[in-house]
C-alpha cells in the first residue's frame, strides 16, 4: 500500500502543507482532499513542503498543478519548498518547474511570504 502523511499547518497569512511518503495515483486523493478543504476555507496562499517526499508520478504531479491553478483563480498562491528527487526531474522534464515557485526549503518560503514575494518567477 502506498504510504503518504499530509501534514497541514494553518498560519495566519499561509498555510504549510508537509508531505511524506510517495505521492502516486492511490495517494493523490489524500492530498486532493486536503487542499481541497484549505481553498474552500478561502486559505489560498500555500506551500508545500516536499522535503520528505519520497516519490511523485504523474498524477501528483496533476495534483500540484491543479491546486496552483485554484489557488491563482481565487487570487492565491502556491510555492513548492525543497523539490528533489523524482519530483524535481518530473517537473524539469515536462517544464513545468517554470509554472511552479520552487525555493530551497520551507525557511525561503516562508521569507518570500512574509516579504510578500510570491510571483511566479524564481
């Protein structure tokens, strides 16, 4: 069985959403569900931390997109926080790593959201 924790941390201005295990077409539902909630409680500026991801094919990948693209209609964001691994070539390889804000790790996210930084351009 696919293992994946989705962890939420709601913050006044943002909110962290953690993921660990694999993130795959059994698990994506898990996550689907839980950005979903956020956006319809109007939280709609959101970072992933995908620190501890261990694994992401193309229907996380979908998930991600998805939810960015529902973050921007409702006037949000959504910023990716230490991409690597299969995650970080998957987005390279269908360029999408240019649509997604991708910092180093969750510490520059959080800057780039307290400052207001959040345009789409690294």
């Amino acid at each position: 069985m696919t293992r994946l924790s989705v962890t939420v941390n709601d913050q006044p201005r943002f909110s962290v959403v953690s993921l660990n295990g694999d993130l795959d077409k059994i698990s994506a539902p898990r996550l689907e569900e839980a950005l979903a909630e956020l956006l319809t409680r109007r939280h709609v500026r959101i970072i992933i931390d995908t620190t501890e991801l261990d694994f992401c094919d193309s229907t996380g990948v979908w998930t991600l997109l998805t939810t960015l693209r529902r973050a921007y209609e409702q006037s949000g964001w959504l910023r990716l926080a230490g991409v690597h691994g299969v995650l970080g070539r998957l987005l390279e390889l269908t360029r999408l790593a240019e649509a997604f804000p991708i910092d180093r790790d969750v510490d520059e996210s959080l800057r780039r959201a307290f400052e207001g930084s959040v345009s789409i351009s690294r």
